[in-house]
C-alpha cells in the first residue's frame, strides 16, 4: 500500500519503520526542528531523523501537504501533535493510535495522565480520525497492564509494539474490522509544563511517584540544594530516589548524593 505517514516523538519511530518494510512510504510529515539544550541549537524531530536515514520525503509543515502528488491509500498518524484539516481528511482514511481508552484522556498526553492518575491499565485504540480531536470511530482496541514502576517511556514502548500488531492486522485486511462510536464522556488531557514537575511534599508516596515517572523527572529542593529527581521506585508504601542530579551538576544515583551531605539530616523540600 501507498502510505503517508505522520508523528513526531521517538516512540513513533519503530512503528514507521515496521510500516516502511512493507508498504511504499510516499511521505513523512513531523514537526518542524525545534531548539533544544542550553545552546538552542535546531534539532530535529526522531521521526524526521529516522525518515531521512531512509531516504524518506519529509514535510516539516502540515501546509505543504497539498504539494505531495501521489494519492496515498491510508494516512497513518501516531503521536503528530497538529490539528489535520479537511484538505488532509478528504484525501484517503486517516488512521490514528491513541494509547487510551476513548474517549477517556483525548488530547496530548494520554500516557503521562494515566501515569500521574496511578491507572493499572491503559488501552490502545487503532481509530478513524474525524475534525473532532480523538473523537473518531474505533476499529481496534487493545488493552495493556500498567506496573506500579512503569516509566513514561516504558508505557510508550509497550504502546509502539501493540501498534505495530495493529497495524498490520488492520492494513492487511481493513474490510473485516467495523467501525464502532466511542461511548461515553470525553475526559481531556493537558500538556504538562515545567511547573507541573515541582513536587509538592505533602502530597502522598504513591502521588508523588507517579509525578516522576510520568513526567520524567519532579524539581524539588533536599537540604537547600535545587535538585531534579529523575528516577524513582515505589517499594512498601515508600517512595526511594534512585537517580537524582543537582543543579548544575550531572545526574548520579541516590547513595552518591547522600554521600555529599556528610550525614546530615535529609530534609525533602527545603
């Protein structure tokens, strides 16, 4: 099949790359290189890293969609983050994966509210994209446990191989699969920011676990030193650092960090 494949983040990648060994990848379009690191320097999405490195064509704009030639048969779209138009929906059947169960969590970050929420599963769901934002007929669903330790990025990996069986089961034979409407209340997700990481000590064990391993990291202050927790466990109703940098030095693991105090007194938040 002829297909046009839209996404942005690095989880993305290994679906479009089971997708591009079988079928004829007429197009990739991701987001436009942003600045990132101290320097700002322009940096590409992994979707658009991965596409060049396959000799792919690749679209940095939703605009220039109208410029591709060639007819695609599917629109393939996972984690893109651009609102598509009529222009683009009118084309051929466009496809999503949203890892939730819609209508629950339409929006942005699926991944990272269930996460935060301490959901114990998630559904992935291969859906028909409309106007409407996630609120397209669902063809495939497929549920996926959650561990209490379970990263962001573990999730979105055990999402992209859920992904790649879906897909292929849906492209190798679509006419077998019927389209049903998502029932329920939509619920909507944000996108986290930076004030979201700062954590907030009276909150409980489990809360402020989920906070770091949704969002990758919580800021806090230990001893009066501005630190990032990037890691942590959730053992005994107790939450234990594993991983932790302070400001303006590189991460380290927890008994590291201790060790720099010298024995005193660890105070959380101050």
């Amino acid at each position: 099949m002829k297909l046009i494949l839209m996404g942005t983040n690095d989880f993305v990648v290994p679906v479009f790359d089971s997708l591009a060994n079988k079928h004829d990848i007429i197009g990739v379009f991701t987001r436009a290189p942003k600045p990132m690191g101290r320097k700002h320097i322009l940096t590409p999405s992994p979707v658009h890293v991965w596409a060049t490195n396959r000799g792919l064509i690749v679209h940095t704009s939703i605009k220039e969609f109208d410029s591709v030639t060639e007819k695609p048969d599917a629109i393939i779209v996972m984690s893109y983050g651009v609102i598509l138009r009529e222009n683009v929906l009118n084309t051929a059947k466009c496809i999503n994966i949203h890892p939730s169960a819609l209508p629950k969590y339409r929006g942005p970050s699926p991944i990272r509210t269930a996460i935060l929420n301490g959901d114990t599963n998630i559904d992935v769901c291969l859906m028909n994209m409309v106007a409407e934002m996630d609120a397209g007929d669902v063809y495939m669903r497929k549920n996926i446990a959650l561990d209490v330790n379970d990263t962001n990025a573990i999730v979105e990996a055990k999402v992209s191989n859920v992904a790649i069986d879906m897909l292929n089961k849906y492209l190798s034979n679509s006419d077998i699969f019927h389209a049903v409407p998502q029932n329920g209340t939509p619920t909507f997700t944000k996108k986290f920011t930076g004030d979201d990481e700062i954590i907030d000590w009276h909150k409980s064990p489990i809360q402020i676990h989920n906070q770091i391993r949704a969002l990758g990291c919580g800021r806090t202050k230990i001893n009066g030193i501005d630190v990032k927790i990037l890691e942590t466990r959730f053992e005994n109703n107790e939450v234990k650092i594993v991983k932790i940098q302070p400001a303006g030095k590189n991460a380290m693991d927890w008994k590291s960090f201790v060790n720099g105090l010298h024995g005193a007194e660890i105070k959380y938040g101050i």
